[in-house]
C-alpha cells in the first residue's frame, strides 16, 4: 500500500542552524532516500521551497484567485514528503521515524487513496 509522509518543520529554526548541522541532516534525508531506494519502498521524495513562495489559489463563484505566501500562519510548514510503499500503517509509522524531521518537526503519515475513473 502507498503512504505519503508529509514532513512538517520549522523553517525559521532550520534557517538558524549553523551550517554544518544542516549538511549533517541533509545528509540523513540522502541516506534515507538511498536506503528506501534500495529496499524498492520510495515512490517518490521531494523537498519544497520555503512557504514564503507559495501561492494560494482559490475558484469561489467561479471566479479565479490567488494570494502569495502560505494559506495560513503556522509553526510548523510543509517542507517536503516520502511517497512509500509499505505493507500496513505500522510499516509507513517505522519508516516516518527514520525521518530527521521526525526528531524537531512533525510527519503526518496518510495512505494514499487509490482512485479509478468510473466505468474504467
């Protein structure tokens, strides 16, 4: 079964860090990605650009908008995510704990909802 890992942090606490400590966790999140890689479980894994530049869309009465920066002000922003394949929850739990984030941020570990167009 497919599971996505959402990773939650802090960017301003990221961003404070010296830079040793973050080649040392970017190095962590490239060891995962290498060990999932050759265990056949990631699907996919990405990193996102800070949420300062993201843009909010919205259609309400069809009518188009957009609104810069994040939806919402938070602690915690989405960086990034792991697309698994793990065989039950408690798999894609073990594997979301490997994740560094996992020790100063948050993953929110969801299964994929496998849909098919009707009628095919």
């Amino acid at each position: 079964m497919k599971y996505i890992c959402l990773i939650y942090d802090d960017e301003k606490a990221f961003e404070s860090l010296p830079q040793e400590q973050v080649d040392a966790v970017m190095s962590e999140y490239f060891d995962l990605s290498d060990a999932l890689t050759g265990s056949g479980q990631l699907i996919a894994a990405e990193a996102l650009q800070p949420v300062s530049s993201a843009t909010v869309v919205r259609v309400r009465s069809g009518r188009l908008s957009t609104t810069d920066g994040p939806y919402a002000e938070t602690k915690e922003q989405l960086g990034g995510f792991y697309l698994v394949e793990a065989k039950d929850l408690d798999e894609a739990i073990r594997i979301a704990g490997r994740i560094p984030s996992a020790r100063f941020g948050s993953i929110e570990v969801r299964p994929i909802f496998e849909c098919q167009r009707p009628g095919t």
